[in-house]
C-alpha cells in the first residue's frame, strides 16, 4: 500500500502573509504597512538624489489623514525641518519622478521626549516631614519681621511662622 505523504503542518512564512492578507482586520493593516514601507524607501530615493540620505533616519513620514497626496515628514529637530522646508519643490518634483504623486509635503518637528520621568511611589517609602527653616531663610524671616509695625497681622502671621518652624 502507498500512500501519498501527510502535509506538512508546520506553517510556512508566505502561508501566513497569505491569511494576513486575506483576513479582513489585519489585511487593511498589512496594506497601510507595506505602503509605509514603500514610501519610505522612495523618500529615501529622493533625498539620495538631492544628496541628502543621510536624514532619511531622523524622518518619520506618512500621508496626511485627508488625502494621499498631502505627504506628512515629521523630524526630530528644527535644523532638520528647516533644510526640508527649503528643498520641498525639488523634493516634489524627485518623488513624481520615482512614481509617487503628492502635491504638498508638510513638515513638522516632533515635540522632545520629558528629559524627567515620574516614578510612582512603592509602599515602602514614605514620605519626608519637612524639616523647618535654613538657617538663611531663618535670618531673612526675622529681618522682615524687624521691619513690620508690631501690631499688624502680618508681624502676628510671621511671628507665628518663626514658633512654629523650629530648626
């Protein structure tokens, strides 16, 4: 008896580009992606042919939510933005001729990432009483309370301050 062999079950790569394509959520996805991918790959074309490819890895780029012939560069710093801004007309006219159609490109500096992150407390720390008064800001709560009229509720307030911050 022969039989015919079994099938493989181990899945190939290009089986699973074929269900990505065919699925109806991912496949959108899939073509946004690939068209990204083609589009940043022409940019770079274009920027090599005006001798500026070295940017091509500080640009993020994309087409504008309205339309697709509205291209969207967003840079990481203004040096970058500005050199952009002065070629856009060559950098146009370059795309057209790889195949790619946009009327505007618009260039935008992304905003800088905090240089300073925010940490949630842990349960074991606790936070620190303050301490009281420097004994600069001491001496400075003093000399202004020399100078107030004693009567005045602001010498009573700072009066106050100085009893109730011992150092």
């Amino acid at each position: 008896m022969n039989f015919a062999p079994k099938p493989s079950r181990k899945p190939a790569a290009h089986d699973w580009l074929d269900y990505l394509r065919e699925s109806r959520g991912l496949g959108g996805i899939l073509a946004k992606t690939e068209d990204l991918a083609k589009l940043k790959s022409t940019l770079g074309l274009a920027l090599a042919k005006l001798d500026l490819e070295h940017l091509m890895p500080k640009i993020e780029a994309g087409w504008r939510s309205g339309g697709q012939n509205e291209l969207f560069l967003l840079v990481s710093n203004a040096s970058i933005a500005s050199r952009l801004q002065q070629i856009l007309p060559s950098l146009i006219n370059e795309l057209s001729k790889l195949g790619l159609t946009c009327s505007t490109i618009k260039v935008r500096v992304k905003p800088a990432a905090a240089a300073w992150e925010i940490k949630p407390r842990s349960a074991d720390q606790k936070r620190e009483k303050p301490k009281g008064l420097n004994e600069i800001a001491k001496k400075s709560w003093e000399e202004l309370l020399e100078k107030l009229v004693p009567d005045s509720d602001l010498h009573k307030a700072v009066k106050r301050l100085l009893q109730s911050k011992p150092k």
